[in-house]
C-alpha cells in the first residue's frame, strides 16, 4: 500500500502532540512523516529527540516542499501565518490540513477559497470540537427533532485562569497575531453552532472588553522566570518545571526570542478578555455567545430552543480553590454528564452523554484523526470539515471585530463579496 506522505509545518506543542507523535505512533501504517519545518530549528530538534526519529527538518518551507515533496502539508503554526502556508501549498499541488482558526481575515479567507478553486486541491480544517461526546450527542438529538425545528440558540464559554490566561501569555495576545479570542478560541464553537443549526451564518454584532487580563496591576515583571512577584502571583507559571515546556520552549528560546511566560498583565495586549456576541443565521436562528477568559471554573452551557422545547448542556465540572498551602488548585465537580431536553408541555428528561477514555480534549483528538488520516471511514454525523466550514467559522468572528470597532453589525455577504 502507497502511504500519504505528510510534512508538518509548526512543531509546536500542538504540532507535536496532535500531529507530529501520533503520525509516527498510530498511524505508521498508512502515513509517512517526511519533514518538519518550523522557524525554529532548536524546536524541531526537541521535537525530533521527543520522536525518537530523525525526520527531516527544514526552516524553508519552499526548501521542505522541493526536498520532502509531502502528498498533505498540515498547518499548525501561529495563527496569523496559517494562510501563507495554505496558499502555497496548494499552488504546490498539496493537499492542506490546518488547525482552527483557517486564517484570521476576510481577505485571507477569500484567497484560500479562490486558491482552493484554482488548483482543485482540498483544505480539511482540524475542528476537533465537532468529536466531543457532549457534541456529538446534541448533534444527533437535535437531528433526531426532540425539540422540533430550532430557533435560538445560547452558548457561553468559559475559561478558568490557568488555560484563559495562557492566551494572555503568548502570541494569542496580540490580534494580528490571532485575531483576538472572537477567532483564536471562538472559531470552536462558532463552527459548532453552525454545524449543528447547520445553516450558514447571516448578520454578526459584538462587543468585547479587556477587563482583567492586561495593564491592570502595577506590581508586574516582563515575564514569570526572572519576575520579582512571582511568590504571591496566582498566574505564575514555571517553564522550568514542566518537561515539554522546558524543552519545547525554555530551550529552544534563544532561537527566536519567543518566551512561552510574559506576564499576563502587559501594555501589549489587545485581544478582549471578554465578549458578547449575537449572531443570526440564514434560517432565522438568532444566537447569544458570550466567552470569559477569567473564570473560576471550565466549561460550556449550551442551550438550544426549538418549536417543541428545550434541550441544554452544562459542562463546568470543576471549580478553582485553595489547597492547604494556600496554592490554587482544581477541584472536580461530582456532576453527571447529561443533556436535559424539556419538551414544551411534556415531562423534562436527561440523555447521558457517552463516557470516554480519557485523552487530549476528552479522546475527540484522537477521533478527529481517524477520520483525517484514515479515507472512506463513514461520516455519519457530518464531522469533516473543509474550508467553507473553516471560512463560516473564521467570518463569524472577523464580522465580530470589525463590529467592535465599527458599533455596527455586520453582514457575512458583505465580507465574502466586497
Ligand atoms: N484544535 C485545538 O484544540 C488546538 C489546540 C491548541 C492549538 N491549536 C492551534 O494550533 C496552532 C499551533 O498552536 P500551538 O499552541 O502549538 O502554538 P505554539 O506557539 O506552541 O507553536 C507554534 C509553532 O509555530 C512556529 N511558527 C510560528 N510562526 C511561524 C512561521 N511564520 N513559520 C514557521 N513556523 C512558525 C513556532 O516556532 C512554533 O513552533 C495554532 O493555530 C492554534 O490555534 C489548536
């Protein structure tokens, strides 16, 4: 059997971990990893040590593609720069897998649309979040009808102070960079609501605030390794104390000055930390979003109204506290993981959702690459996703920037066909 050959570009923790590893460990059989490139090659090395592998490594991409001559090129690195590499390897006659967001503008957006025409190559966007099993299961009740034909929709995201304030750390934190949590973390669920109102997005309206990440507090250092408060400061993280993090990042630093710990309380933020979102789909449905990336706890709640009910899910399961030394800690909530429909005038019920080994983003990692590594597997729920779904997903929350700016909502049409 004739194996794809893949090259990855971005090996970064998620490159390493969602794509890098399990293509050598699970899928050996079917995948050839030809060649890593990333702009860092102390990180490639790292990732290549971690492999066990001596896989070609490249910090030229045109280099990698004339070289490593991949079948696939999968993109998983900043944001902002996911369309470079998307366009050219489609002009190169790859085909493209990328991790959320596809891209971070209307105008990048339409390239990779036009490019994907003109070379009739395939971009397959990595929406894990679709392979959830609370995801899955309200895909199936809703298509199922227990609440008859959907009208609204409510949906809020939450992100406790360790995964939220990692976004404040990094890269994320600058728009050009991510496009703001509204693309960076939204596009999630953004491109959930569509699949499962499965209609495309019509009118956006949002507001967003930075209210407690950014220049908040004067005692403050640059970054956490070399920061004088780091003994009383909740948001420390220490870079040296954690094996992927040391290698990946500490020591692979000098090479391109990317510090993994700057201080979440910085003059150079400007993404929101907050954001309230309002979205009408094509069919009518109207959707409230909001997202916090400061709260005491993970999770969803996630609500769907339909002609003939009600049907919810609350996924916090957890709660933020001290332990005896005073160090915040996380604490698991005893929660039962259900949807509850409430029929109108009926008898409310639960629906368990599937219980699942435990695995990068609740096992809907590994999920998600069966499907993108192994062709003609059943798709019965409708979870591949290409680039218009990457694109409705990516529009949503650029018309949501641009109505921060503007005051004003904005039409999808609009941003597609200027
Ligand atoms: N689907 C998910 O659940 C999920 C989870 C985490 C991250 N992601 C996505 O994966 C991607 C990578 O995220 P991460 O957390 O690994 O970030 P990261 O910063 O750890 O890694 C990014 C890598 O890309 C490299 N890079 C950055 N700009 C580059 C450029 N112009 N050319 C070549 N290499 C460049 C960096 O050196 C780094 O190795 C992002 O797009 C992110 O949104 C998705």
């Amino acid at each position: 059997m004739v194996k794809t050959r893949y090259a990855l570009v971005g090996t970064g923790g998620r490159g390493f971990s969602m794509f890098a590893r399990p293509l050598v460990r699970d899928f050996a059989d079917v995948a050839d990893l030809v060649a890593l490139c990333d702009r860092n090659p102390k990180r490639m090395a790292a990732v290549t040590q971690r492999l066990g592998r001596d896989i070609p490594s490249f910090t030229s991409f045109e280099e990698m593609l004339e070289e490593a001559r991949p079948d696939v090129v999968i993109v998983c690195t900043m944001d902002g720069t996911h369309h470079a590499y998307i366009l050219r390897a489609l002009e190169a006659g790859c085909e493209v897998i990328t991790e959320k967001p596809m891209t971070t503008t209307a105008e990048r957006v339409r390239a990779i649309l036009d490019m994907e025409r003109r070379t009739g190559r395939r971009v397959r966007v990595s929406f894990n979040a679709r392979y959830g099993a609370a995801a899955e299961a309200i895909y199936r009740l809703l298509r199922q009808g227990v609440i008859g034909e959907v009208l609204s929709a409510d949906f809020v995201e939450y992100l406790n102070t360790s995964h939220g304030a990692d976004y404040f750390r990094r890269w994320h934190r600058r728009k050009e960079n991510s496009g703001g949590l509204i693309i960076h973390k939204a596009t999630h669920h953004f491109d959930q609501l569509n699949w499962w109102i499965s209609a495309d997005p019509e009118l956006v309206y949002a507001q967003g605030r930075l209210a407690f990440y950014g220049p908040k507090r004067e005692a403050r250092g640059e970054r956490c390794l070399t920061c004088p408060h780091k003994a009383h400061c909740a948001f420390y993280l220490d870079l040296t104390a954690n094996e992927t993090l040391r290698a990946l990042y500490l020591e692979a630093e000098e090479a391109d000055g990317y510090w993994r710990d700057r201080c979440v309380f910085a003059e150079e933020i400007d993404i929101e930390d907050t954001l309230a979102v309002i979205i009408r789909y094509q069919n009518g449905v109207l959707v409230t979003y909001a997202l916090n990336a400061f709260a005491p706890f993970e999770g969803q709640r996630i609500g769907f109204n339909g002609t003939q009910g009600r049907l919810e899910v609350d996924l916090v399961n957890e709660y933020h506290g001290p332990d005896e030394a005073g160090r915040v800690r996380v604490y698991p909530l005893d929660v039962p993981a259900v949807v509850r429909v409430n029929p109108l005038f009926g008898h409310p019920y639960t629906v368990p959702i599937e219980a699942r080994e435990a695995g990068e983003h609740g096992g809907a990692d590994a999920r998600i690459r069966e499907h993108l590594f192994r062709e003609g597997l059943p798709d019965p729920l409708s979870q591949r996703a290409g680039s218009w779904a990457g694109a409705m997903s990516v529009l949503i929350g650029v018309a949501g920037n641009l109505s921060m700016e503007t005051g004003q909502p904005v039409r999808i049409g609009d941003l597609l066909n200027p």
